[in-house]
C-alpha cells in the first residue's frame, strides 16, 4: 500500500513540476507547500540526479530555486546538475548563489571550484579550492572535503621552485 502511495505521490509532484516548467501553473498556483512537501520534491530531483536524469532533475531544482530561493541546498543541486549537463556558467552562477547564503559551505566551494576548473578558469578554481582548506580545516565534519580540495591542489597548481 505504501509503494503506491509514493508513486501516486511522485506522479503527481512530476505532474505539478512540469505544469508549472510549462507556464500551465505558476507560483502561487502551488503556494502554500510545507517545508516537508518541499524536502519530498527535493527527494524526488535528487533521485532523478542519482539516476541521470538530469533535465528532470534541472526542471525540480529550478522550482525549488524559484520557489524558496533563501535555501542554500536547492541552489547546490541546481549548481550540480548543471555541471553534470557541462552547462557551467548557470553551474557557478546556483554555486555562487549558495556560498552567498551560507559562506561556510565548504561543499559549494568544492564544487564551485571543480566547475571553475572545468570551464578554464583555473585560478578562480584553486581559489574556491584553496579557500575549503582554510574554512574547512576547523570542522571535523568536513573533513573528506577538505581532503579532496587538497588532493585537486596538489594536482592542479604549479609546483613552487
């Protein structure tokens, strides 16, 4: 019974996502959806993400994004899916977005910084990448971020005579 109300409810949040995409609804059609009801349409984009699904998952999180634009991890996942589709100024543009709201997000700075490197800026890469050291360094938590920033620099920047 479960397993059919989750498809029910995933076809219609498909449904609801793509009739906004389509101008058949618009933001204050759907206002009025719970932060949980948001997180579920979260869920759902992010599944579409681990399943490479990309333009449904882009379609979710732009919702998101237009919908509730103060919260960071909508904007992160805006900014990964773009990088996946190799879309990478909108990409840094939902990263830069994040950072701006949580300057401590070590995550976006990864990301940020690999999407700088993909698109040939390098320095400004090295940067974000430079700057997840620094911020990353005082949280244990972050700790595998911090590790992957530094093996990128390691294999990035120029060696030091």
């Amino acid at each position: 019974m479960i397993n059919v109300i989750e498809e029910t409810t995933a076809k219609y949040l498909e449904y609801m996502i793509h009739s906004f995409m389509n101008g058949l609804e618009t933001l204050l059609e759907i206002d009025g959806l719970s932060d949980e009801e948001l997180e579920t349409i979260y869920a759902l984009g992010y599944n579409y993400f681990t399943y490479g699904k990309y333009e449904a998952a882009r379609d979710i999180f732009e919702l998101l994004t237009a919908y509730a634009p103060y919260t960071p991890h909508y904007w992160r996942a805006l900014g990964a899916v773009n990088q996946q589709l190799e879309d990478y100024k909108p990409s840094i543009e939902a990263y830069d977005m994040a950072i701006i709201m949580d300057e401590k997000d070590v995550v976006s700075y990864v990301y940020r910084g690999e999407t700088q490197i993909l698109s040939g800026n390098i320095e400004e890469g090295l940067r974000d990448l430079d700057t997840v050291i620094k911020i990353g360094s005082f949280y244990p938590e972050w700790q595998s971020w911090v590790e992957r920033a530094t093996l990128l620099l390691k294999i990035l920047k120029p060696k030091q005579p």
